[in-house]
C-alpha cells in the first residue's frame, strides 16, 4: 500500500459503470485505477439476468427511467452515446459477440452469460494498463488532501480526479452499500432519498402462499387518481408474495410512496380484461360463477377469489346486484394485499440517489466538489428491466471517465 504511487483518475467501484468509466479514462490518456472492496470485481453483472447477463435493451426509450431529478437532463445523458454505438464498443473495444432476443427486445452476449462479460473487461482494462486494486475498501474521500482517497487499511491515495462508481443499496452482499450516498452527502450533495427498485412485493395474507406458481397476464394499476400509473405485463405469485416483470417494473412507485409514509394501493385486472369483457362471459346467465371463472382464470386463483367473495356455490343467475358488482371489481381492480417489498436484499435496482441538477451532464463531473465524478446506480435514475440499468451504467461511465481524464 505504501508504495502506490499516485493516479490521475481513481475510480471507486468496479461494476458496470467503474468498469466503463476506467476504460474510457484510460483510452483518454489517464494514468487510471480501479478500486473494489470485494475479491473480484463486477458481482452484480455475474448475477444479471439469471446469469445471462442482458447486457442492452433493443431499443432506447428515455421516458422508461424514473428520475426525482429532470427527466430532460436524463434524456440528454442517456442518449449522449447512441445504443449503436455502445454496443459496437462492447463487441470492438471489449471483445464480446452479442445477440438479439427480439420477443423480449433484448441484448445478451453469445455465450458465457454475466462471467464472460466481466472476464472481457478486465481483460480490456488490463491491456489499457488500468491498475486494479481489489479488497480495497474506501471509507471517504477528503478532496483538499493529496492523499484524497482515504481506504480501510494502509494510507490514502493520491488521485487527481475521482469517479464514484460504488452502486446504490441493492444487493448489498455484492459490495453495494450506500457509500455513494454517503459520501455524496458529506460532500455537500443533495441526495433524492433511496428505495428499492425491480423489487417482489410481500404478501400479507398468508392465503395467497397457496397460489404461489401462477402466472398470468395483468394490468396493474398504483395509487389514485393524478398519482394514478398503471403498465401491464406477467404477474407472478410467489411463496411470499408477488413478482413477475410488472410487479418488478412498478414496484418502485409503491416503495418510492413507502420512503414519504404513504402506502398507495395496488389494484389488479386479471388477464388485463376490462368489465365489459367479463360480462360478456357472465351474459349467458348459465351455470355457476366458478365454471365462469374456470374457463378464464387458473383454477387456483379463481377458487381464491370466490372464496375472499363468499360466493363459491354462486350461480351466475342467482347473482344479486351487489356481488355482481364486488365479483366484477375483484376481477378488474383486485385490491392486492401487499405487507412491503422485500427490500435492498432482493431489489435488483436503486432509486434515488444523487440529484442530476449536480453534475455536469456532459462529463458527470460535481458541480459542488470540482474533482469528483458520478456514474451509474449512485445517481438519481433507475430504469425498468430489460438492459436499461446497464445502458445507464455505461453511458454515464462513459462520461466520467472521459470527463475526469480530459482535466489537465
Ligand atoms: C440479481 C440482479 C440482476 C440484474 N440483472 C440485470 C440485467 O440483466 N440487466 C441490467 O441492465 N441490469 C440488471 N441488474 C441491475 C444492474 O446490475 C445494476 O443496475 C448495475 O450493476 C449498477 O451498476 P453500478 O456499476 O452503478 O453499481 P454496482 O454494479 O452495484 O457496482 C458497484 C461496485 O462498487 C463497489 N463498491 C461499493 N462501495 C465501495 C467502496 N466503499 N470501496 C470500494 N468499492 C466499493 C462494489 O463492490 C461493486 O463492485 C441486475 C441487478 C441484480 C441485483
């Protein structure tokens, strides 16, 4: 440790957006270091997408993301580096073969999933002569100290410039604890308060655990009336509660409510049918409500809801106004009794974060420590699943890392 000599740019934290923004100082002509606190860096990718790693999205779409900052700031940001263009860098600069899944509208390496993506970058950092520096903890960054970035053990290093890389609270056993955050405040940052994103929700009536395996088509609506987002999608139940592509892509509206005290209300239509589909299948009057539902819903669910109702042994057309009426909004606005979301532990993104009014947009440089520098999960935007978070990490790395190498 003694012995280290100095670095232009430091950069803390080796997931996907250190892992850019190193490469990309480098490339720009700086003597760079890569810090991590764990043995091998890049956790979070060996995990991603089940192990495949779904590196891009297909396409772009901005407004997707959720920001507390400007939306516009995000959108000038994200599509500073075209989807093309990063994913030509990702196959030329880093040396991955990638594939298109076009039902799903994603990017996946060809082979090796998340460990050859992680195996490339390292290997692209080492040829551009990147030092990096593993088990390396850092517990703070004093910016008028020539030993500016303070580690756990040994002396300080001297860096000119720093990249804060180190991801927000998700997942926190692959290195991420809120460090960023942290540090970003004891700077003098404005910090939009975390929560969890891409997070199952928690049952809290022990009677759904019973349903847990169906998966169905939903539309899912959250909060009420201005605050009102719906977005539709699969819908999972699980052992503990609720999952699945829409209730990870929505779950941030609920736990982002959660942080301010407020619990909004979840409500879903079943197979993303309206009322008039569902009279439409109660119209003939024949036979009992079950059979109804049977021929729509699993059976299991269908059970449930008539059980919650009372009106297991209902006939269609013994069926009073009432429970007409309660049946229909169970099938179209299903109040979901959700307890909380299963936290940082399970949620494959964070919300929040440092503020984007902060940093320069075109090199993520601080606006309030001049030598400091943003990238990925720390900054305030996350997007849905789907390649979105990684193209966030690698546009934002992509500009820190220039930025930070480009101060003479
Ligand atoms: C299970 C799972 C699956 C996912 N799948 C996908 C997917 O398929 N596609 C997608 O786009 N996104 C996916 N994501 C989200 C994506 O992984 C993250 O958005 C992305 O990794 C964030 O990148 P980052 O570089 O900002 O932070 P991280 O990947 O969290 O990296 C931060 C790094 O900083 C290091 N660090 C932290 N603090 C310090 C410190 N004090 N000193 C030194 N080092 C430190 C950590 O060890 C870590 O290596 C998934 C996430 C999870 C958890």
């Amino acid at each position: 440790m003694e012995k280290r000599k100095g670095c232009d740019v430091l950069v803390v934290g080796g997931g996907p957006a250190g892992l850019m923004a190193a490469l990309h100082a480098a490339k720009a002509g700086a003597e760079t270091c890569l810090v991590d606190s764990r043995p091998v860096p890049g956790e979070k990718i060996l995990l991603s997408g089940g192990g495949r790693c779904n590196i891009l999205p297909l396409t772009v779409d901005p407004s997707a993301y959720d920001t507390s900052s400007s939306p516009h700031t995000l959108r000038k940001i994200l599509l500073s580096w075209p989807l093309d263009e990063v994913r030509g860098f990702l196959e030329n600069a880093v040396g991955l073969r990638l594939i298109e899944q076009k039902r799903t509208g994603k990017v996946y390496p060809a082979s090796g999933g998340g460990e050859e993506v992680r195996d490339r970058f390292l290997a692209a950092l080492r040829r551009s002569k990147v030092r990096i520096l593993t088990r390396t903890r850092v517990t703070d960054i004093r910016p008028f100290e020539r030993r500016r970035v303070v580690v756990e053990t040994g002396p300080g290093i001297v860096a000119d410039q720093v990249v804060i890389a180190s991801g927000g609270l998700s997942y926190p056993r692959t290195g991420s604890n809120g460090f960023g955050f942290r540090i970003a405040e004891a700077l003098g940052h404005r910090i939009v308060p975390p929560y969890p994103a891409l997070v199952p929700l928690l049952s809290g009536r022990f009677e759904h655990t019973a349903l847990a395996g169906i998966s169905l088509p939903v539309r899912l609506e959250i909060g009420d009336g201005r605050e009102k987002k719906s977005g539709t999608g699969d819908f999972l139940f699980t052992h503990r509660g609720y999952s699945g592509p829409v209730v990870l892509n929505m779950s941030h509206q609920v736990t982002r409510a959660l942080v301010s005290g407020k619990r909004l209300a979840v409500r879903v239509a079943w197979l993303d049918r309206v009322e008039s589909d569902w009279e439409h299948e109660l119209a003939p009057s024949r036979g009992t409500v079950r059979g109804v539902l049977k021929s729509a819903l699993p059976d299991r669910l269908g059970d449930r809801l008539l059980e919650e109702l009372g009106l297991w042994e209902s006939t269609v057309a013994s069926l009073r106004r009432e429970d007409r009426a309660r049946l229909l909004r169970s099938l179209v606005a299903y109040e979901l009794p959700w307890a909380d979301s299963a936290g940082y532990r399970e949620a494959e993104a964070t919300g929040g974060g440092v503020t984007l009014a902060e940093v320069d947009s075109k090199t993520m440089q601080s606006r309030v420590v001049p030598c400091v520098y943003f990238c990925g999960e720390v900054l305030d935007a996350v997007g849905p699943i789907g390649g979105y978070n990684f193209l966030w990490a690698f546009v934002t790395g992509r500009l820190a890392g220039e930025g930070a190498a480009r101060v003479p």
